[in-house]
C-alpha cells in the first residue's frame, strides 16, 4: 500500500472510513510539514532548466557591473583632504547611523502590516490554519528569506566597502570587510525589527512614531544638535577603519537581539495580515518586474489597508449636474483622503523643502531628490485622473472624449500640488542655514508644482511599457531605448521644475538677483508643462495615427 | 427566536466584532452552536457572513468579542484542529496534484492515509478522474471540488462552508448535499453561508443577517428567507 507521506511513518493509520477522519494523537505535524516542504523544493529544483539558471546568473551579474559602475562614478575615487576626514570624523557616524535608522524604521513600518514575510496564501490556507506549531511552521521561510537579504547585505556592503576605501584611505580589505558586516547588520536590523514588529503586533501608529523618532535622533545627530543618537553606533561600526570604536558592536549585537527576538516570536504574528500580503506582495513584484507604476501604487496602498476615509474632511453639498462635473469628482476624492496620504504628501513636502536647503547650501545632486519627492507627490496627486485611467469603461461611456476628461482632472492636481510646493517652499524658506530667499522661494514654487504634476501626468498616462503596437517591428536596441526613456522621463520632469532654485543660487554666486537667474528656468518649466498638458489632450490622436504609420508600414493595410 | 440547545455548544460567539478603521464589517453577533446542527447562515452581500466564518476560522481577528471552538479561542491551536473551513474561493497550490494536496493536509492535522481512502475521497466528491492533475489548471467548479475534498480529508468538529454552491455544477451540487447530510448525521456541526433560499429547507436553523446584525435565529422557509433577506 503506498503511504502518501514523504516522511517518516506515524505506527497505526488513523481512520477514513467515515467522512470524519481521526488524527493520529503522536503525529508528528512539524516533521511532516518539514518532509513535504524538501519534497516542493526538490519538485520545484527538478523543473529548473539549467539554461533558465545560467540566463538569470547572466542578467544578475550585468545589472550589477552597470550599478557598481554608475554608483562609482557618483562617488568618485579622489581622496579627501585632511579637513574633509576630520568632518567625516566628526559627523559621518551620526549620519551613518540615520541609514540605520531609516532600515529600522522601515523594518517597524512592515513588521506593523505583517511583514517582511510574504507566504503562499495556500501555505497561510493550510499550513498555518493547522494545528502545527506556527513558530516551527514560519521559521523556515523566514531564515530562507533573511539568508538572501543576508547575502545582498554583504555584497552590497563590500561594494560600498571599497568604494570608501579610494576617498577616505586604509587599507582596502579593512574596508570591505567592515563594509560586509555593516551591510550584514543593516539588514538584521531592518529584518529584525520588521519580525519583532510583527511578532508584538504592534501597532502601525506606534511603528511609525518609533521609526520617526528614530531618524529625527540620528539627524539631529549627524548635524550635531545633540551629542549621541541610538542608531550612532552603526555609524562607528561602518567607519571602523578609519577609527576604530568598540561601541559600534553595539549596533552588531542589536542586529542579532532583534533578529533572535523576532525569531522567537514568528508564531504571534497576525494570520489577517498574513493573508493579506499573501495576495498582494505577489502582484506587487509582478507590477515591479513590469514597471507597472501605478499598479505598484494601488498594490501598496492595498497592503498599507489605505482606504478612503467614510467621512470626508470637508462635506461638499450635490446639486445637479454642477458646473465642473471632472473638477468636482476629484476635489471629493481629494477630500477622502486617509490621513496616512495627506501626511505621506507633507513629508515628501519636508523632504523637498530640506532638499531644497541643501542645493541653497552648494549640495547640487539634491536637485534629484527634491525632484523625485514631487514626482512621487505628484503620483498622488493625480489620483482622480488615475482612477479614470484603472476605470475606463465608464470614461469611454462618456459622450465627452476621453482625452477632454483626462484634461478636466488636471486643474484639481494642480491645486493639490501647489499646496504640497507651498509646504516644500515654507520649509525651504524658513529661517536657518542654508535658507532661500523669500523671493526666491516665491518665483519657484509654481513650476517646483508643475514639474512633479507635470512628470506624474506622463507616468499615469503612459501606463506600463508594452512591446506590443508599432514598436513590435523595432528591434530590440530602440525598444530598450525607448524602455528606458519611457522610465526616466517623467521623473525628469519633475526634476525640471527644481532648476529655477538652482540657477537663482548661481545667479547669486555671478552677483546678479535670484529671481533673475531663476526667470527663464521658471518659463522652461512652465512651457514644458503646457507641453504635456498639450500631449494630455491630443496624445490618442498621435498614438492611432502611429499605430496606422507602422501598419503602412508593415504592409498590414 | 430558537429555542436554547441542551446540547453544549462546540461554536459560541459572544459579542464577536469585526471594524475596519470606521467600516464595521459585522456588528456584536452572539450565537451558539451545538454539535450535530446544521445550520444555514443567510443575508445580502455585504450582512457580515463572510466575515463571522473567517472570524471563526482564525483567519480574520476580532476587534472586540469572543469566539470559542470547542471552548478554546477561535485560532488558537485547539481551535484550529477542530476547525475545517470551506472558502468561497478555492486556495490551492500550483505545484500539487489534487492527490498530493489531500496527502499533504491530511498530514498537516494528523491524519495517515492510505491511497484507497483518497481514491474513496475523490470519488465522493467527482474528482476521480483527475486526482493527478494539477488543480492550478482546473475550471473554477473543478477547483470547488478540490477544495470541498481538502475541507473533508482532515478532522473537524466544526465545518464553516462559505458559497459551497458556487461554481458547481448539478451533479457536483448534489453531491456535496450528500456529503453535508452524511457529516451532519455523523456528529458535526456545519454552517453554510448561502445565498440559496431552498438550502434551509434542509437545515435544523436558519440565522439571517442584515447589517452585520442578527434578524432571525430559527426555523425557516425560502420564503421567509426572500422576505427577511431580500433573496
């Protein structure tokens, strides 16, 4: 008789001869589980062709060459100068430590939604709906995932590792292998923290107020407002070769408490959560690996439970028709929005606004990272116009063109766009170091708005790239020109909008007004955003009349 | 109202709760079920029944109230053994075979089996002939009779079926009115979510829910079900 059981055996069978079957009482659940999880592993390895394993070794090993060779050229081999090692003395592990800080606080964040596991929702189904031990039952996903982001922690921490080495001296080996082990510990930290998050249950609120005051502490640290911070030991660990610090094993046994103590509690963590990740973290990386952005957005809005609030902050009276129909369907979503959003949009505002300091102060690579803050920004502020594209059966039913509605929506992004640029200006242009001039901040802050909305108009519109229409026939260079155009544009945009502050600060440096060299950046943006406010409203036209050129084309017709 | 059970309860809930955030998704709900009912729970879309069976499973967690399975805490460990949940929507690996999905949770709760009763298993519920096919495959009714046999191959005292109709075709439909009668003789307590009014016509109790409350707890016809429900 063959036994349905790739372990080993349990003595006397229990019975099947009524619909109601008998649980053997010294079954050995946890052994079994571990049996038929080798025997899917090992079903899984067979089906593997090894060609499949060469092409994906392929692809890692290029991608990585291409990061390592754009992350060495942003960061340069040239050595620091004596005083430039002292600053890095004195502040690098107080800023050092706020990337440990945000891996924690990032890890709380998803330990609080029931992360960083993402299991079958056939394994949350039957496995943890059985009554096998659930510690015993998530251990070993949890080790198996924590080894991967393990083994990315160490190699992306001897890159950094040596990269440090050509600016800041030493012996290179020091500075890869402590390079290793930071990397090492930064993903135990973040790893831990997330599995001690979920394991306590603890609340997203708390969660956030944790990770929050935690980076406000390793800021304040690295800007020398207070003397130590919590996270500052990461810092001391990562600049080990340059002065070695015992305190910083501080940071490696921290790592392995939040890890061994996550570990222990794998078994408390929530089922509801489980189940709900088990969904959505799959469509998730299958949105990611397609760069389908705005499907990555709703995904996660789905995974942060962000639902629109019941109550809207500001209750609108329906008359009729109204005069504004589009306008006024988006300001009522507009005021549903959860509070997580509405503070999601005043952070990327602060950070914006800090950025915005920081190009003021000569920090000019910021320029990218004020941009991308309102791009990102942007994303939610075009939510009416994107909900129309997710839903265009009721569009398309409309007797208006769907390119007329589409630029309806925009004027409400605008609105809430320009109170994100105000926000980012206001802190910009709040006393202290590295300040903006009022004027300044004042001739910026419309194109700042534009260029973040401008960029997520594209990104929404655009949708996911597809090799399909008239590109079909283009060979494969051009498609991944066009990939990667299609990728970087609309963050280019909104990028844009940050060039009038940073051509006011030069105008400055050559003596002249701000607001003068500020000017024709100010006109750029606004041009090219009536650009696309231009591609909005006729872009179905060009895509049919391209679509009808490359049939020609190809003899289709 | 039913009148009180003598028989001790193996599902009572008291108070059971669930909100999300200022959405409440079944309002304070108390009820007991003694073994060997069969009881038929029905409402609109949206009147909470979906939600009370998870809740019982463990699959959702309370925001305020209690449920015990057999007196311990819905999704506790004791709870979860005496515990088979049918969902609306069948959840099966890609990579088993329906033969190897029934081995696989019958040793998940203990139970050894040899491949007759699988064989028996299979044939209960239409499955027979693709016992080694991978489910992953199988049309959505195909699907339902998987699910309804991984719902069957493991011990239970307590059998929630969520829209066990859904998807099946007659025979597959008569089928598992059998296999409902059978389990119900045998001992266990079963409640079905149903949107089908002619399913109470063969249940001991029909609880009828609007709103995440309770609006009838006793004997009932499809007619009263159409009334009280809306159908």
């Amino acid at each position: 008789m063959r036994r349905w059981r790739p372990g080993h055996g349990h003595g006397d069978r229990a019975s099947l001869t009524t619909l109601l079957p008998v649980a053997h009482p010294d079954a050995d659940l946890e052994g079994d589980l571990a049996a038929w999880r080798r025997f899917r592993r090992q079903q899984r390895t067979a089906e593997v062709h090894w060609i499949d394993v060469l092409y994906q070794a392929y692809l890692t090993a290029i991608l990585g060459i291409v990061a390592v060779a754009v992350l060495s050229s942003v960061v340069g081999d040239d050595g620091l100068s004596a005083g430039q090692l002292t600053e890095v003395r004195a502040h690098g592990a107080g800023w050092l430590g706020a990337i440990a800080a945000f891996a924690v606080a990032f890890g709380l964040r998803s330990g609080s939604r029931g992360g960083p596991l993402a299991m079958e929702r056939a394994e949350v189904r039957h496995v943890l709906l059985a009554p096998v031990d659930r510690t015993t039952a998530l251990r070993a996903p949890a080790v198996r995932q924590a080894r991967f982001l393990a083994f990315v922690g160490i190699v992306a921490g001897s890159i950094a590792g040596n990269l440090a080495s050509n600016r800041l001296g030493g012996s290179t080996t020091a500075w890869v292998a402590t390079g290793a082990l930071a990397g090492l510990t930064l993903v135990g930290l973040c790893v831990g923290a997330a599995l001690l998050a979920a394991g306590t249950r603890l609340p997203r609120g708390a969660a956030s107020l944790l990770g929050l005051l935690l980076l406000a502490g390793a800021v304040a640290d690295g800007v020398d407002a207070i003397g130590t911070s919590p996270t500052a030991p990461f810092g001391d660990l990562a600049l080990w070769p340059l002065r070695f610090q015992a305190v910083g094993l501080l940071a490696v046994v921290a790592a392995v408490l939040l890890m061994a103590g996550g570990l222990a509690r794998l078994g408390r963590m929530s089922l509801e959560a489980a189940e709900r990740r088990s969904t959505l973290v799959g469509q998730l990386r299958f949105a990611a690996t397609l760069q389908d952005l705005r499907t990555v957005i709703v995904l996660r809005r789905q995974l942060a439970m962000e639902l629109p609030r019941l109550r809207p902050w500001v209750r609108l009276r329906v008359r009729g028709t109204g005069r504004w129909p589009v306008f006024m369907r988006g300001l009522r979503g507009l005021l549903r929005w959860p509070a997580a959003r509405v503070a999601r949009l005043v952070l990327l505002a602060v950070v914006a606004g800090f950025c915005l300091r920081g190009i003021w102060s000569g920090t000019r690579p910021l320029l990218v990272l004020a941009g991308l803050a309102m791009f990102v920004a942007g994303l939610d502020t075009v939510e009416p116009l994107a909900q129309e594209v997710d839903h265009p059966s009721r569009r398309d039913a409309s007797p208006v063109e769907a390119a007329s509605i589409h630029l309806r929506h925009v004027p409400v992004g605008a609105l809430a766009q320009l109170l994100v640029a105000a926000l980012a200006m206001a802190v910009a242009a709040a006393p202290g170091d590295g300040r903006l001039p009022t004027a300044v901040a004042a001739v910026g802050l419309v194109p700042l708005a534009l260029g973040g909305l401008g960029g997520a108009l594209v990104s929404v519109l655009s949708g996911p790239p597809t090799a399909g229409g008239g590109w079909s026939l283009t060979p494969p260079e051009a498609q991944g020109i066009r990939l990667a155009f299609r990728t970087a544009w609309p963050p280019a945009i909104a990028v844009l909008g940050v060039l009038p502050v940073l051509f006011a600060r030069n105008a400055i440096e050559q003596g002249r007004a701000g607001t003068e060299g500020a000017a024709p950046f100010v006109t750029l943006a606004i041009f090219t955003f009536t650009l696309v406010c231009g591609w909005v409203r006729v872009r179905d036209d060009i895509a049919s009349w391209f679509a009808q050129q490359m049939e020609q084309a190809s003899g289709k017709t | 109202m039913a009148r009180p059970d003598p028989r001790p309860p193996v599902l009572e809930a008291a108070s059971a709760t669930k909100a999300y955030a200022d959405l409440v998704a079944l309002e304070p709900l108390s009820l007991a079920v003694p073994a060997g009912q069969l009881v038929a729970l029905v409402g609109h879309n949206g009147s909470g029944k979906s939600t009370f069976l998870r809740l019982a499973a463990g699959l959702l967690e309370l925001t305020d109230g209690s449920i015990t399975i057999v007196g311990e805490p819905a999704g506790s460990s004791g709870a979860r053994a005496a515990t088979s949940f049918l969902p609306d929507e069948p959840v099966l690996y890609d990579d088993l075979s329906v033969r190897e999905h029934l081995a696989y949770v019958a040793a998940l709760h203990g139970v050894v089996v040899e491949e007759a009763d699988l064989d028996d298993l299979l044939e209960r519920v239409g499955l027979s002939h693709r016992a080694d096919d991978l489910p992953a495959r199988f049309s959505r009714g195909l699907r339902q009779k998987a699910s309804i046999a991984l719902g069957l191959v493991r011990p239970f005292e307590v059998l929630l079926v969520d829209e066990p109709f859904v998807g099946l075709d007659a025979p597959g439909k008569t089928a598992l009115l059998g296999i409902l009668d059978e389990l119900h003789r045998d001992g266990a307590a079963i409640v079905v979510a149903t949107h089908d009014p002619t399913f109470v016509e063969r249940v001991d109790r029909c609880i009828a829910l609007r709103d995440g409350e309770v609006v009838h707890d006793g004997p009932a016809t499809p007619t009263d079900v159409l009334r009280l429900v809306g159908g």
